[in-house]
C-alpha cells in the first residue's frame, strides 16, 4: 500500500489524477488532498505519514517549492504541472519525475513504478532508511537528468486552461510584459509568461530562434528570407501575410542557424 498526498489546486487535474490512482494496478490510498502552499506547510507541522506525494507547482497562493524547501522535504515527491521551466528546481528538491500537463496513464504509471522499484531495491536497516537511500539517490539525480523540452503551453483564462502545441505556434511575441503565441491560423494567444526568456526556456532551440528583442520564430513556419537592408532580414511567414524582421545584431546568427 503507497500512502499519497496530493497537492493540486485544479479540480479537473485532481480528478484525473484520482482516476491514474484508481486504474494503477498496486493499491494506493489517498492521504488528503491540499490546495494551497499554505495548507502543505499546515499539513506536514502534524502529519508525516506520508509514502509519495503528487504535486503541481504553481498553486493559488504561490510557488510550492516555498514550502517544501522551509521543511526541508525528504519524501519522494512527483511534479506534475503544465510549466516546464521549473524542470531543475524538482530535482533540487525531492523530485524524482517531472509530468508535464497533459499526460498520458503510460507515463504516470511509469512515474509510480519508478517510486516503486527505488523503494524495493532499497534495503532498511537500523542506519540507512529508504527515505535516506532515496535522497542520496537524489543528490546524484541533477546530474544525470537530461533537457527535455515541453511539447504543450498552457494558457490559463478567466473560466478554463486549454493548451497548446508548442509545434503548432508560429511564433512567441513579447510587449510590455504581455507575452503572446500566434499559431499556424494565425490566432493570437495570450500567455502567463512574463518574459520570452521563461518562453526560451521551455522550446527546442534548433526550433526556435529569437530573432529580435521581442520575437521567437519557429523555424517550421519559414516561407522565405530576404535581404530587408545591409544587416536585417526579413522573414516571411507560410500561409499569412505576416513578415517579421531580425534585429541587426542578431541576423548573422540567424543566417548561420538557418546555415544560409
């Protein structure tokens, strides 16, 4: 039996989550289910009996890290959140996978058994207990683990989430703190990202190229280039009438990621 704690602050992605638990083949009972960084630092000042905890990151009072590093948590803990970018904070903490929104039953079947066979290979005794064996597995795990880039976006509104393929945005724009995706039929998205470098973060960089101070382009989406003066070029974009342009600086960088 694997006692959880859930720590999500979505209904839908909660709900979800409880029927991965219901479906997995191993039973798996549910410790409580908390909502804010608050409720997780009230929770564990009287409870600890707690095997593995599933986690979202940006809950509605805050970042969850906030609280796992003041109490210092030492259980096994999987990250499952829409936002890629906090990939290397997990494993600094007591992450030992990271899900990304949304994800299939396969891959969360795979995150438990990877809880699972840590725990099974790991013999207690009077001096080295699991959680003990398992963070030392963890100070290595930050070494080890390799970049993966983010397949979808969320974009949070008012009433919903909805996400979108990264694959299928043409290009990132930025403006006054305001950060938008136009994708392939040229809607235009805003996003909850402040800034295009939380965006380069999350992309494949043999996708996306900043091509000025304010614009991603995915390389995908490229029509044709052509001279606009000596040191700009000017990008038009397939199926849109759309033309972006590179800042000074950065065209013979983006001449040679074309490898023109």
């Amino acid at each position: 039996m694997i006692k959880v704690l859930i720590v999500e602050d979505e209904l839908p992605a909660r709900k979800k989550l409880k029927k991965y638990i219901e479906s997995y083949p191993q039973p798996i009972t549910i410790v409580d289910e908390l909502e804010t960084v608050e409720e997780v630092l009230e929770f564990f000042t009287t409870a600890t009996d707690v095997d593995l905890i599933f986690s979202d990151i940006e809950l509605r009072d805050g970042n969850v890290f906030e609280a796992y590093k003041k109490l210092a948590i030492q259980i096994p803990i999987i990250f499952i959140t829409a936002y890629n970018q906090f990939w290397m904070h997990a494993f600094e903490t007591s992450g030992i996978e990271y899900l990304l929104k949304p994800y299939s039953f396969e891959r969360f079947e795979k995150a438990v058994g990877k809880y699972a066979s840590l725990k099974s290979s790991m013999a207690v005794d009077n001096n080295n207990s699991v959680l003990q064996k398992l963070e030392a597995f963890l100070a290595t795990k930050e070494e080890k683990v390799s970049k993966n880039y983010q397949e979808f976006i969320a974009v949070k509104t008012s009433q919903y989430t909805y996400f979108l393929k990264i694959e299928e945005i043409v290009y990132f724009q930025a403006d006054y703190g305001i950060v938008v995706a136009y994708d392939a039929h040229t809607k235009k998205h805003v996003l909850n990202q402040s800034s295009l470098k939380v965006i380069e973060d999350m992309v494949n960089p043999s996708v996306f190229f900043k091509i000025n101070r304010s614009e991603l382009l995915n390389r995908n989406y490229i029509e044709k280039i052509s001279r606009y003066t000596k040191n700009i070029v000017a990008i038009n974009i397939q199926n849109s009438e759309t033309v972006l342009k590179t800042s000074q600086n950065k065209t013979a960088e983006f001449n040679s990621w074309l490898g023109v």
